[in-house]
C-alpha cells in the first residue's frame, strides 16, 4: 500500500511511537467504560493504580461495599480536580475521609531502588479519537494522554499534505471544543496541543475563540518553525523527546504550575496556569545537567530575549538548583537570585512555592543583617534587588567558608554588575586565618576577593548583552589570533518577534523632521566657539515653547485620531513621550494637558521623573504635579483617564506594560538604551496586533544599528587587552602628579586602618601638583585616571593572575580623583543665546517606514581603552557664521513666509491668553464685549511687534479674510466661558 499521508497517518506515528518505544499504554483496550465522560477520568487505569500501589489504603476506604462508594469517590475526585486542578493533585495526592492516596510517584534518583519501583507503577497512557462530549457524542478529539488515569495533555492534529496545519487544529480547539467539556475546563490537563508536521502551538486554558496559543517550537535560523529533520518530521520531538515518560514527569515535578494573581485594588485572586516553552524547558535542563556534569565555578550567559519568560526561567532554574546533587551532598549551600525587577522576588517566591521539594525555602534579604540570618537559618533560596544588594554586602563579614553558592543575575548588562560581582565575591569568598599575613598576602587576598568566585557559578540572563557582560559571563572561543565570546544559550529577538511572543516595534516608525530658522538680534557681529555654540543653539531650539507646543499638539493629535479612534488593544491602547531632561518634560506634560483641555479629550496625561525640579520659583516633584503619590504612577497608568505618560529618564527600562501601543520620542537615544527604550512597546497581549512610534529626533540608521547586535546572536569580537592598562600608567606617570612611594604609603595606611588624617595629606599634595598642569595635562590626567579605575575593576574580575602594583594604584585613584577639580575650560560660548531668536519652526511628518533588521548575528567591540586627548582649540567664528551654519545642517529648506506667520501666531495667543486687561474682561463682563476687547488687544499687540512679526503684520493689514479670521480665532482660543456663582441667599 503507498504511504499513508493522511492526518490519520500521523496520528499512526505518533501512537506507534509512544507505544512501542515510549511504554505507553494503548487506551480503549478494555472496552468504551475506561473513560468516564461524567468525570473524565479513566477510571479503569485509575483504580488499576490504586489497587497496585496502595492497596492497603484503598482498602480502608471499602468503596465495594459501601452505598454509590465508587461513585461519591469519584464525584469527591472530580471536584478536587475541578477547585485545585491536575498539576496540585498529581503532586500532593488526593484526601478522602481519613485516607490520603498518591496518584502519581515522582521521579526517582539512582540511589533510590524503591523510589524508582514505585515511578516504573505510573501507568502513561494514550487514548485515540476519545469521544468526550455528553451531549454531542459523536465529537472526539485526536488523542489523549492520560496519567494513572487521569487526563494530562489533549492534542488537534493537521497535515501539511492534506492542506491543513496547525492554525486549522487551533481553529477547531477555538470553536469546536467547549471549556464547558469536563475535559476541556481550565486546570484539567496541563495543555492542550496543536500539531501539524511543521509546527507545534500550545495553549494552557481554553477560553473559546479567546483561547491564546503559542509556539512550542525549537525555532530554525534564530527564528521561528522548526529546522528540517533528517531522521523524520520536523515536529517530532514533540513525541520523541517532550512525551517521553520521564520528561513528561519532569514537566510535572519541576515546571508546570497554577499561580495566583491578586489584584491589589479589589484583593481578588486570579489563577493562571502555566507550560513552560520549549526554549524554557531547554535552557533549563541544559544548565541542570552541564553544572552537576562540571560542578562548581563556572559561567553562564543567556541571551533570552525580551518576552521570553526569564522570571519563570530563573524561577525554575533556582529551584532545581537547589536539587542537584555530588555525593549524596547538595551541590550548592545557597542560591542567591539578584534582580532590577521588583516584582520578581514575588513571582520567584510564588513560583518555587508550587514544588513541594524546596517549599518555604525562600527568603528575601534587604539588608546584611537579614542575609547573614538567611544564610545561618539555611535557607536555600535568597533573593534580592541588585541597587540593595551591594549596600547589603558593605556590612557582610565572612560568613560563608567552606559554602558553594549559585548566583543568578536578572538582566546581567546592568551598570552596576560589575561592582556587584566583586562585593559579592568579597563578602562570600572563604575566610581564612589572616594572622600570618604580610602586606603583599594581604594585597593578595584583597585582589582575590575582588575576583569572579572559586566557590560559586554565575547564571547570567540579560536580552542585550554588552561587551563586558559577554567577557566576564560568556564563553570563550579561540579563532586565529582572537578570543570570541558566545552566548551559553539564546532565544533571539528575533524568534521571539516571528513567534508573536513580543511585537516587532520597528514595524510602523514614522520620523519627524524638525527644521529651525534662528536669527540674530542684535547688530554687531561677536565671536564665539562654533563647536559650542551649535550645541548650545541646538539645546535652545529644541527647549523652545513653540516647537514643544507644535509637538503636544502632534502627540495628542495623533493619539486621539490614531490609537483612539482606531480601537487599538481594544480601546485601552497608552501612549508614553519621552523627553531628553526634566525641564522638557514639565514643558510637555502642561503643553499635552493643554491639547487635551482644547479639545475636551476624557483623557489625562502623567509625569514621571525622579527628584525635585524648580518651577517659577517653586521646588515641585512628579506627585505634586500628578496629585498623587509617586509610586501609585504604574497603577494609575492602567485606568482611565490617564493614558498618556511623560517621562524623563524613568519606565525607559523594565517596564512591562502589555497596554502600552505608541511612544512619541524626543530625546537622542544610541546603542542599548534605544533598544531598550522603545522594547518597552514590545509587550504582546491579547487584542494587541501592532505598536507605533513617532521619532522627533533619531536618524532611522541609528535606530537600525542598535537594534542589530541584538536581533540575533550577539558576539564579543575579542578580549580587553590588559597592556592598555599600562599604557594609561605611562600617561599619568609621565605628569608627575604622584609618585610611586606616595601610592605605596596611603595604600599601607588604607588596609591597616589608619586615621583619615594620613591619608588626605597625601592626595592634596597630589592635587597640587594636579593643579601646577596646564588644562591640556589635566584633561589628560584625569580621564586616564578615570578609565584606569573603570578598565581595572572590570579586568580584576577575570583575569588568571594578579597585579599588586595595579591594584595599589586603583585604591589610589579612586580616591584621589574626587579631589581633582575640573579642568578649567573656559565657555567661549556663553551669551550666545541672548543673541539670537526662534524665527520660524516646521515638521515634516516622514513616511511610515517598517525597518527591515539584517539576518545575520552582530559582533560588538571589547571594552575600549585610552587615555583621555587633550583639549582641542576652540574653532572661533562670527554669530553671522555660525547661525548661518546652523540653519544649515538644521533648516536647510525652503522657508516661507507662512512658516514665521505660524509661530507669530503661536506666540500672539500667548500673550493675549495672559493680558490682564482681557482676562478681567473675561471674568466681569458679558461675551461680546470680552470678544470687542479680544479685538482691540490682538491689534494693539500686532502694531507694538509690528518689526518683529513683519509677515504677520503685513498680512494682517493686508489681507481683510485673513484679518478677520485671525481675529475670530484668536477669541475662540482663549475665550473660556466663566464659572458663574449662582445667588442663593433668598
């Protein structure tokens, strides 16, 4: 007979595999009564179990001889099953009357021979074209897995070959299988399955046509599918490696799990349940099995892209961590998780609670005092915030000798990983008798424990990793005469992009172009420092009211006829602008809350910004402005009215916001900052098809530069040359502002304790001689100083041997270049903004562009060293020259004589909106005369300004259509009906 190519062919190999290799059991053997559609539940493999395990307890119970025995039993099972679900019973047992039955024995280790008779008891099994439905009896779905009688996993079946795949057997979960269906009801089975021979979905609740599947995929060129199969079909690994007994029970102790999510406005608890990804399931094992294979102190870099689950990942890891075993003797003492996410030591601890191997193990440490109290109760798991973690190690003597740790890093790039790895190694390396010591020992000792740790292994996840996280966590590889840096493991923005679990942000970018037309305002013609000046004009363009007014205008313009009315995430779609400072952002929030009152919008704007900033005269934070606490503005942002937020410097980085849709960018952003600034879009839910992003600033190139190292595989080209060190000693030598027996002097009072009294003496005199160098020397001192100290105690870390005389001049620096004053440079260009004056502003709204990222992986330079140039001479042109030049690179279009009537226009309804005499008209008299004084007012002011607004006033007198409505318009922008006070003293 020819091949049988049919769904029903694959669904052949598939139960042939399981069976005959797998040690599946094949269902409906014993006729149609083994499945229970009233239960759903097999219950002849379900009493099977019992009576071969637990006979005894099966005994007491007595089900044969008592009334509907069997019966109530089952009912009491199938409510268990219904208020905790599959994954808790098959984990805890099942509690009737005053006996407590195992229905499924974990997986057991080595050592353990009656561990493992009672695992080889566990009855898997495989039902064919099971017929669920009461009602509809004829309805049955592809195959079942069941576990000791109890349903696990339910699978939809297609065939590429008979023109059907996955997105069909989704369709059919969607709207052919009710969640009413027992066997379909949330918790039941752990997933539910849609395979084709290409690919595999996965959906852990069924929700009707709102049930959310997705990928369970091994992923092909960094992206999503499957890659080809020599040995058979793309797909089967499914069967292969992830139904295989032991992973199935794997999956069961170690990954799935039902959480509770509480909302803390109404304090009601929502349950989500939970199927790891194949690339989590991946990484994971992988780490478990390589760390108990090669044991303590080594690295491990995971490139897991954002939207790929690391706080599950890192939960999962640190709890099976905790399992691994050498000798009979936990691998590791302690594990330490450290975070920037808040929220994670929550989910971690919420996680790990679900496996009854490491429950109520976990502890948080806010300070030293309660991490040296974790550590002596035992407690296996200790999490804490990365900005706390190296003030908690400040007070942390040795405590730890003879411990092995693990130490996970969440989102590894940070700045201050660095710092953090060698407080951590200082404060967990072993303690040793310290009596013997001389001072070389001691040097010795200090620059071990500055090292990456001999008695730890680092687990480092970041989804953009830089140079130095890929040096010190990376692997390393020696091609010709470079050493390349890889990832351990990757899932890429790309797979995750093309698997839908995060948006492709790129996808609708639209770049605003900016011109500016400045002029001068004064007749004579001064010098000042081109390169200054432009940066100074540039500062003063972009913070000018009228171009911050045109672009609220654009941002509420675009968020009400764009994202509103369009419906986007289904009508609950935010929007975030972000500024370049504090100052630009308090401009934006008032200019955004102003368009928003013109135009009557329900909605309202947030600021968010960190500290204090000065308004007309007054010190005001974020939650002066908002009128509410600061740490209510995550909260807030999710409800209405508030839909827009404004942020300088704040939310850029681990904000996870599925609602927010568009960001509106003016402020310069480069390499990983961009990344993960317009990443915080990336967030997919339901409802939620596209993100948009409107650039006033950013050149789409550089955008697409910084989103390429990290859209694939990101390579560290080669090592940090540590010769560059000795390079900047000869720079800094060669200035004479210390000298070598100064260093070794405050360096021996330093480790020995010596009074702060000794120690200043010695760097002022240093500073002095600092202070003797021309600007040019002391710009090159101090920036060679600066990045020896950097370069040093990244290098300190990792490298095989040690230098004392690098290390003494490293304690040196840092605390000599505090004391250092900033070279004096002379502002060549101060006065210039009095100067000049914003003439004409226009934007160009590009076209939408989708940015297409390179399909290949991104290598990235080591860390560089060198020192710091010396002062440049100032390049001195005339304003003329200068502004001319401006205009240049920053106007260089045809102006027109609309585009000066535009601004005077703006600036016109500025000052009229605050004329005293007409606001007191607004206040005191009726409609038609506030309208008369509106009139006279906006001529007074265009006959006073009548040089400066030339073109406005030319027009004005000119043309009696544009008169008239000019002054139509003026009255209809500023007039605000008032409140009137009615009288109710009768």
């Amino acid at each position: 007979m020819p091949t049988d190519t049919t769904e029903k062919g694959l669904e052949d190999i598939i139960i042939k595999h399981l069976t005959a290799n797998n040690g599946y059991e094949l269902g409906n053997l014993y006729g149609k009564d083994e499945y229970d559609k009233e239960y759903a539940i097999d219950i002849t493999r379900l009493f099977r179990f019992l009576k071969t395990t637990q006979a005894r307890e099966l005994a007491k119970l007595d089900l044969d001889n008592t009334p509907n025995g069997e019966k109530a039993f089952l009912t009491r099972l199938s409510n268990d099953l219904k208020k905790h679900g599959v994954i808790d019973l098959l984990r805890n047992g099942f509690r009737y009357n005053h006996v407590k039955l195992e229905l499924y024995f974990v997986l057991p280790s080595k050592e353990n021979p009656e561990a493992i008779k009672l695992w080889n008891q566990n009855i898997f099994s495989v039902t064919r074209q099971l017929q669920y439905s009461h009602d509809q009896t004829k309805l049955a779905v592809d195959f079942v897995i069941f576990l000791n009688g109890l349903p696990t996993m339910t699978f939809e079946l297609k065939n590429n070959l008979t023109k059907q795949n996955v997105h069909d057997a989704i369709y059919q979960y969607q709207t052919d299988r009710d969640p009413s269906d027992l066997l379909f009801s949330f918790k039941r089975c752990l997933v539910h399955f849609a395979v084709d021979d290409n690919e595999v979905m996965m959906c852990s609740e069924l929700k009707g046509k709102s049930s959310w599947f997705l990928p369970f995929n091994k992923g092909h060129k960094d992206g999503k599918g499957n890659p080809p199969n020599p040995d058979g079909l793309k797909t089967d690994y499914l069967w292969k490696e992830t139904l295989k007994k032991e992973e199935l029970g794997n999956i069961i102790q170690n990954f799935a799990q039902v959480i509770a999510e509480e909302n803390e406005d109404t304090g009601k608890k929502k349950e989500k349940q939970i199927f790891p990804r194949y690339h989590q399931l991946d990484v994971v094992k992988k780490l478990i099995s390589d760390t108990a294979k090669d044991g303590v102190g080594h690295k491990y870099l995971i490139q897991h892209s954002a939207g790929s689950g690391k706080s599950n990942s890192i939960a999962w890891l640190a709890h099976q961590l905790v399992g691994i075993q050498l000798d009979t003797k936990a691998l590791f003492d302690t594990i330490i998780v450290v975070t920037d996410r808040v929220n994670l030591d929550k989910q971690i601890k919420n996680t790990i609670r679900k496996f009854m191997q490491v429950n109520d193990s976990v502890g948080h440490a806010s300070n030293s005092g309660e991490l040296r109290q974790l550590l002596a109760e035992g407690k296996k798991i200790i999490i804490t915030i990365i900005h706390k973690f190296q003030y908690i190690l400040d007070g942390v003597d040795t405590f730890s000798k003879n411990q092995n740790f693990a130490i996970i890093i969440d989102e590894a790039h940070s700045s201050q990983s660095g710092r953090l790895s060698s407080k951590m190694s200082e404060a967990l390396s072993e303690g040793d008798d310290e009596e013997n010591y001389d001072i070389e020992d001691k040097i010795i000792k200090i620059i071990e424990g500055k090292k990456m740790l001999k008695n730890a292994s680092y687990f480092a996840f970041t989804a953009t990793p830089k140079n130095k996280t890929l040096e010190m966590f990376g692997h390393s590889s020696n091609e010709g005469d470079q050493t390349k840096f890889y990832p351990y493991h990757k899932y890429t923005m790309k797979q995750a992009i093309e698997e839908g679990f995060i948006l492709d942000v790129l996808k609708h970018y639209t770049p605003i172009n900016s011109y500016y037309k400045i002029i001068k305002t004064i007749e004579n013609d001064p010098h000042f420092d081109k390169k200054k000046a432009q940066k100074k004009l540039k500062w003063r363009v972009e913070s000018d009211e009228h171009p911050i007014k045109k672009k609220a205008n654009i941002i509420v313009d675009h968020f009400h006829n764009e994202v509103v009315s369009r419906g986007k995430i289904k009508g609950n779609a935010r929007a975030m602008v972000v500024t370049g400072n504090i100052k630009r952002a308090i401009d934006y929030f008032f200019a955004i809350k102003v368009c928003l009152e013109d135009r009557r919008s329900q909605f309202k704007a947030i600021i968010a910004y960190s500290g204090e900033k000065e308004i007309n005269g007054k010190m005001v934070s974020e939650s002066d402005l908002n009128d509410f606490p600061s740490n209510q503005i995550e909260k807030k942002f999710k409800t209405d009215p508030y839909r827009i937020l404004v942020v300088a410097d704040k939310f850029q980085t681990g904000f996870d916001e599925p609602l927010l849709h568009t960001m509106y960018i003016d402020k310069t952003l480069t390499s990983i900052a961009a990344v993960q600034t317009l990443s915080r879009l990336n967030r997919a839910m339901p409802g939620k098809r596209d993100t948009f992003i409107i650039d006033f600033v950013n050149q789409v190139d550089d955008v697409t530069e910084a989103f390429s190292k990290y859209y694939k595989t990101t390579i560290l080209s080669d090592e940090t040359d540590p010769n560059k060190l000795n390079d900047l000693i000869g720079i800094m030598t060669n200035l004479q502002v210390y000298t070598e027996v100064e260093i070794d002097i405050l360096y021996m009072q330093y480790i020995n304790n010596f009074s702060r009294e000794t120690l200043d003496p010695i760097l002022d005199r240093c500073v002095e001689k600092y202070n003797l160098l021309s600007t040019d020397d002391q710009i090159k001192f101090k920036g060679s100083a600066k990045n020896f100290t950097r370069t040093y105690n990244f290098l300190v870390m990792i490298l095989p041997y040690n230098s004392i005389e690098w290390e003494k001049l490293a304690t040196f620096l840092t605390f000599l270049i505090p004391k250092l004053p900033s070279p004096i440079d002379e502002d060549l260009a101060e006065g210039i903004l009095e100067t000049v004056d914003l003439e004409s502003y226009r934007t160009e709204k590009q076209s939408t562009i989708s940015i297409d990222l390179p399909d290949e992986d991104a290598e990235i330079d080591p860390i560089p060293i060198s020192g710091s140039g010396g002062k440049k001479d100032p390049e001195m042109e005339t304003l003329s020259t200068i502004l001319e030049s401006f205009n240049h690179i920053w106007g260089n279009i045809n102006w027109t004589d609309s585009d000066k009537i535009k601004k005077d226009i703006e600036d016109l309804y500025d000052i009229i909106n605050n004329d005293e005499k007409y606001q007191n008209t607004i206040k005191n008299s009726d409609e038609q005369t506030a309208r008369e004084v509106c009139k006279s007012v906006t001529e007074e002011e265009i006959l006073k300004k009548m040089t400066s607004m030339m073109e406005l006033f030319r027009e004005f007198s000119n043309n009696s259509e544009f008169k008239q409505w000019l002054l139509s318009e003026m009255f209809r922008s500023t007039y605000k009906e008032p409140k009137r006070v009615s009288n109710n003293s009768e």
